[in-house]
C-alpha cells in the first residue's frame, strides 16, 4: 500500500507526493484513464495532503480532510459538467444530479469556466491553497476549453488546477501543453479482488467475478458490489446475445428493433459482447486462465466448440465497427440489426 492508502497507481503517488516534499508542485495536472479507475480520488487525496492540517498528512481525520472528503472545503471546488438540456440559470453544485452511469453524456459550459475562475481569483479562505478538481474536461466544448486557457496559463500563485479525462488526445493541445500529465493504468484484477472481500466485504466468488469484469476499473468493481442492478444489466446483456444465437433472421431484427432504442444502453450491451467473444477465443486457444466471463465457462466452452475461429473473428469485427457507427450518430436500431445478421447460429 502507498502512503496516500490508494489502491494501485503507486507510481502516481510517489510523483505527487514527491513534488510536495520538494515543494515543487505544478499549478496544473492532467490525470488521464478509462472511466472509474481512480482520477478523482485521486484528485482529492492529492488536495487533502496539500491542504491537510496535520503533519502526517494525508491524515484523513483533520476537519480539512473530511470537508473534502465531502466536497465541502471552500477552497477546494469540485467541478463537472451539466445534463443535456440542464437549466443552466438554476445552477448551483448542490442543483447538478449525479450522473446515471459512466456513459452519460454532459457538457462542461462557459458559465461554469467563469464561474470557477471568478473563484479562484480570490485568495483562500482557509486553507493553504485554492484547489479545482475539473471532471472529465473532455466534456468541455473548444470555447469553454479556450476559455479557461488563460487561468491555465497565468494562475495566481495558490492556486492548484487538476484537470481529468478518458485521455489527452481528447482535449486541445494548448490544454494539455499546459498541465503536467499523469496516466493512470488499470488497477491489477488480484488487487481488486483482494480489496472488495478485505475492504467491502464481497464473497470470494462475488469478488473474484466483478475483479475480472471491471477490467482494472476499482471504482465500478465498488459499485457493483453494492449496487446489484449493475451485474444484473451485464447478465440480461449476455441473455440478449444468447437468445440472438437461437434465432431467425426475422426473430433478430425484431430484437434489434427493441434494443436499438437506447444508444448510451446500446453501447453497454455492446461492450459485453465483445468482451464475451474474446472470452470464446482464449478458452478456443487454451487460456482460459485469463476469461473475464469467469461465471459462465460452460457456456464459453460451448460456443468455443460450435463456433468457428473465423466466425468468432467475425463477429468481433462486427461488433467493433457497431461501436463505432453508433459515436457517428448512425442509426441505432439500423447498425444494430446489421450486426445481429453477422451473428452465427446454433
């Protein structure tokens, strides 16, 4: 375990803390990495040590600790972006919904950018520094990201801008130019494992299965292990696809009609897929060592038996170019009832 107590990412604490022991921290960092892998914690341990008032700090007990904790320190100001179609007059961070799941898409407008930057133009109120923690900044339009270039480029000297995305390319490069990157890597499946059952409390066999198919993502494995519709939707997800493998041509464009509805849904279920006929291909190979599906061998065994290396390889094709029609605003029910006519059958 590293000094900050996160699980993982230990190169990333040992570089953040380092530049506070050398009082050399940057005015503004970018930490990249799939959804949920840890960013934001990250963020607001990062922002506990440096506003932390006790000397073994990050100590997680001190009243600047447990405001950010809550989100609730005035100098540390934790900023995302808004609904589609959110009314923007009656914003206020207490107004803004939580989102309904990693996929939902937001924008990050101007009036919050000069909301923020009004905020830290004015010295701190109690702690050591002005802190922003700006959510996923790939949801910023070129003019809000233009926008905040300048607070980037010339922040007073207290404040500490940490900016998060899914990944640099994403974002302008006057941005990124500007703020000192830390990647982050997905958390190893054992550590996963070995913190739900130790930390939360999971089953060994709950633990081990949501370890595998959180694919380094530590905070959706904690989800999961709390909120049980999250391995409910991945199940009735997989049950799609089976029942697809039993039907008629007509039978499957029904199906594509019905699940087509939804494209942030649609994505989901599409990712399981895939996930899915890679799991086919290893146990087809003989690694089935390394399966994510780890609840359902016998069906991957059945289908690495009934289907063909070259369908198998197929599919996956097929699955992949649906993705990706669906970011370039095809039509839903259309790409998806094309992909159900390249699924093999039983």
């Amino acid at each position: 375990m590293n000094p900050w107590n996160i699980l993982g990412h230990d190169y990333a604490v040992h570089a953040l803390a380092s530049s506070i022991e050398s009082n050399r921290v940057a005015h503004a960092y970018l930490f990249t990495g799939v959804h949920a892998i840890g960013k934001t914690t990250l963020a607001r341990v990062f922002a506990q040590t440096l506003q932390c008032l006790e000397p073994n700090a990050p100590c997680g007990k001190c009243n600047a600790c447990q405001k950010i904790s809550r989100d609730r320190h005035p100098d540390v100001r934790l900023v995302e972006g808004v609904p589609v179609g959110f009314k923007f007059d009656e914003l206020s961070p207490q107004a803004i919904p939580p989102r309904a799941n990693d996929r939902e898409r937001r924008n990050l407008r101007i009036p919050q950018i000069r909301q923020l930057q009004h905020e830290l133009s004015l010295s701190p109120f109690e702690g050591k520094y002005k802190i922003a923690i700006v959510r996923r900044f790939e949801e910023a339009n070129e003019e809000a990201a233009n926008a905040f270039l300048k607070t980037l480029e010339e922040p007073p000297s207290y404040v500490i801008i940490i900016l998060t995305a899914r990944d640099p390319s994403l974002l302008l490069p006057t941005i990124t130019s500007r703020c000192q990157t830390i990647a982050l890597r997905p958390v190893p499946t054992e550590t996963i494992e070995r913190a739900l059952i130790e930390r939360w409390g999971a089953n060994a066999d709950s633990a081990r299965l949501l370890a595998r198919l959180s694919a380094g993502q530590l905070g959706w494995a904690v989800r999961a292990c709390a909120d049980k519709t999250l391995l409910a939707a991945r199940n009735a997800q997989l049950e799609e696809l089976f029942a697809s493998l039993s039907e008629g041509r007509a039978e499957r464009l029904s199906r594509a009609e019905k699940l087509g509805s939804d494209g942030e849904v649609l994505q989901a279920l599409l990712e399981q897929w895939l996930g899915w006929w890679r799991d086919v291909v290893l146990v087809q190979n003989g690694d089935g060592a390394r399966i994510t599906n780890v609840d359902r061998e016998e069906i991957l065994r059945e289908h690495a038996a009934l289907f063909s290396l070259e369908e198998i390889h197929r599919v996956i094709k097929a699955v992949r170019a649906t993705a990706q029609y669906l970011t370039q605003n095809v039509n839903a029910k259309l790409a998806l009832g094309n992909l159900m006519l390249e699924l093999p059958g039983k």
